[in-house]
C-alpha cells in the first residue's frame, strides 16, 4: 500500500514537473516553402509547414511543426512584434527578412508564440527602483539534498539567461519551497543532474532562492549552459507579467550579477532566444525586450 502511494505520489510529481521549463522541443530542418497555405490567414496554426520542395524561391525560412502566422492585411513587422513579444530584429532574423516589407498571407515562423495577443503586449513600467544589495536565500535553506558530484566549473559568466517554471495547475496549492523542492527532486533524480538545474530562482512574493550555486554551470538551455547564469521565475508567463515583486527582484538580481561580471544589458536574454521553447512566455519576453532595450 505504502510502495504503491509513494509510486503514486512520484508519477504525480513526475508530472508536474515534466511540464516544467525545458527546450526538449522536437529536433527540426529549415525548408523552403513554396506557397503561403490555403489557412485562414491572420491566425497562427500549428499544422505543419508544407514539405520542403526543390524550388529555390526566396520565401522565408520556416520550420515545420512550429507556430507559423499568416500575415493579414493592416499588418506591420512592428504591430506583430509588439503583439508577440519577440522583437522586429528577431523576427528578421529567424524569417531570413532583410527588409521590414511584408506580404498578406506570407508565413511567418514566431517560436514559441501560439497564439498572437490581440492588444499590444505592453511591458510593465521600468522604474523600478534599483539596488545592487540583494538578500538571498541560500539553498541549505530550503534543500533536501546536497549538490552532486557531476557538475562542472563555471567559466567566465558572459551571459544571463531568464526563465519561467511554467507550473502545472498544482503550483496554487504548493509554497514555493516545496515547489523548489519538488523541482530539484525531479531534476535529479529523473535528469540525473547534480541539483537544480537553475542558479537562482524568484518565487512569487519576490524572495530570491539560490539554486545551483554559481560555482558550478547549470543546466537550464540546451548546448547553451557554458558561461551562463540561470534565473528562473515561478509562474507562467504567457498568461500575464510577474508580479510588481517578482520583476523588482530580478531586475536588482541583474543589476547585482551585471555588475559583479561586468556584463551588458544585451547579455541578458530569454531562454526563447537560445532554444526552441516558449519560455520564458510572452509577458516576460517583452520585459526582457524592454530591459536590454532601456539600459
Ligand atoms: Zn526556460
């Protein structure tokens, strides 16, 4: 009875934090398209993108299975950027576009956009009062375990790399230390990692948690762990911005790393910019736009 609950109780929490921020996202190729579907346009679909053809037109670059919007008329470069969260120059970039002209019904490859706010994704003021003193809670605070031995060194830090935990629906009834607990239980003992995979961690009153210690690299975006500091914020943040307390933390945890490794606003990115994934969800995706942006 016993070994069954407990079987039970690890499938659940297995679950939960499967859903968790990761970029296992399917393994893809680039192809041509050859024409714009036949698809209601002005919608994003997830139906795959036709197979790749021989013609070497210059239509833009997409990738099947990925979320693809058609453009409809009324339609700028700018209005998609702000109603998707990536930025023009990333839209650019993953269509192969060297201008800002578009064409109704040309597709677009958005990743990790499923869906297009129909308002202006507008980002939260950034006034924030900065302080480069921050207070955080070290991990013999909170964790079970010890930090394995399989981790490696930390190289110079260039780079900080945001996240969102994209909880499941239990998130409501859990704190977020046992969250975190739950967390590190299935990053180690399923993924086999040493510990969290994520440096530090902003639970939604703001507190900031030390994940895996700095000393070590993370395991947070794929092929992308050398020299880069993890933060990640509890919450899902397709559905709506952090709370007031949570992007004042992290703008103070950046203001104190930045500082601390000598590295630009620019250095900071969302995981989306490193790794096919919706995370860190379209809300804080334009915070981090607004952030590099503004400093
Ligand atoms: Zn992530």
């Amino acid at each position: 009875m016993m070994g069954h609950m407990l079987k039970y109780s690890f499938l659940l929490i297995s679950a939960l934090f499967l859903a968790a921020c990761s970029s296992t996202q399917p393994s893809y190729k680039y192809v041509n398209t050859a024409k714009p579907s036949s698809k209601t346009p002005g919608r994003v679909n997830n139906t795959p993108a036709p197979r790749p053809t021989r013609s070497s037109s210059k239509k833009p670059i997409l990738k099947p299975n990925y979320p693809v919007y058609e453009v409809r008329k009324g339609d700028t470069l700018s209005s998609i950027s702000r109603r998707s969260g990536l930025t023009v120059a990333q839209i650019q970039r993953y269509n192969n576009l060297k201008s800002t002209r578009l064409e109704i019904d040309q597709r677009l490859y958005l990743p990790g956009v499923y869906k297009l706010s129909k308002a202006k994704v507008n980002p939260p003021p950034m006034s924030y009062p900065v302080s480069k003193n921050i207070s955080v809670i070290p991990r013999s605070r909170w964790a079970k375990y010890k930090v394995k031995g399989n981790v490696t060194p930390m190289g110079k830090v260039t780079k900080i790399t945001i996240h969102h935990t994209d909880d499941g629906p239990k998130l409501s009834k859990m704190s977020d230390v046992k969250f975190l607990q739950g967390m590190e239980s299935h990053h180690r003992n399923n993924r086999k990692w040493a510990c969290i995979g994520y440096h530090y961690i902003i639970g939604r009153d703001g507190t900031i948690y030390e994940g895996r210690p700095a000393a070590y690299q993370g395991a947070h975006a794929r092929s992308n762990n050398q020299n880069n500091i993890g933060i990640s914020l509890i919450g899902d943040f397709n559905k709506a911005y952090p709370a007031k307390s949570q992007l004042t933390s992290l703008t103070a945890l950046l203001s104190n790393l930045r500082s601390k490794h000598k590295i630009s606003a620019k250095s900071v990115v969302g995981h989306r910019h490193l790794n096919q994934t919706e995370c860190p969800g379209k809300y804080l995706a334009s915070w981090i736009n607004s952030y590099r942006a503004s400093r």
